[in-house]
C-alpha cells in the first residue's frame, strides 16, 4: 500500500496546469454573482414586495367594510 507520506496531494487532471489563476477567477465570478444578487434584490424584489404588501392591506380593508 502506497501511501504517498511526505508527498503533495495528487492533482486532478484538469488542473495539473493551473498555478492559482483559477482560483483567483472563480472568486471574481462569485463575487459579481453576489453583487448581481444583492442588487436585483434591492431594485426588483423589495419595490414588489412594497406593492404587494400596499395591495393587501388595500384588499383587507375593503374586505373589512
């Protein structure tokens, strides 16, 4: 049984040539998938969800007579 004591951890083949660039590419992607997140949240979502709320509370009254 090998047990490669002292040796680096085997590297997938897709990525035996990487040196970090990947990396350093997958964290700028998360990171403007986090902003585009944040930021449709703020300007869709939140605008929506104030209509909605002003809509039922427009609802319930009318429904209270």
């Amino acid at each position: 049984m090998d047990q490669n004591i002292g040796e680096d951890p085997p590297i997938r083949a897709f990525a035996a040539d990487e040196e970090g660039n990947a990396a350093i590419e997958l964290a700028v992607v998360a990171g403007l998938a986090a902003i585009l997140a944040l930021t449709m949240k703020e300007m869709l979502a939140m605008p929506l969800l104030s209509v909605f709320t002003k809509a039922s509370k427009v609802l319930s009254q009318a429904l209270a007579g």
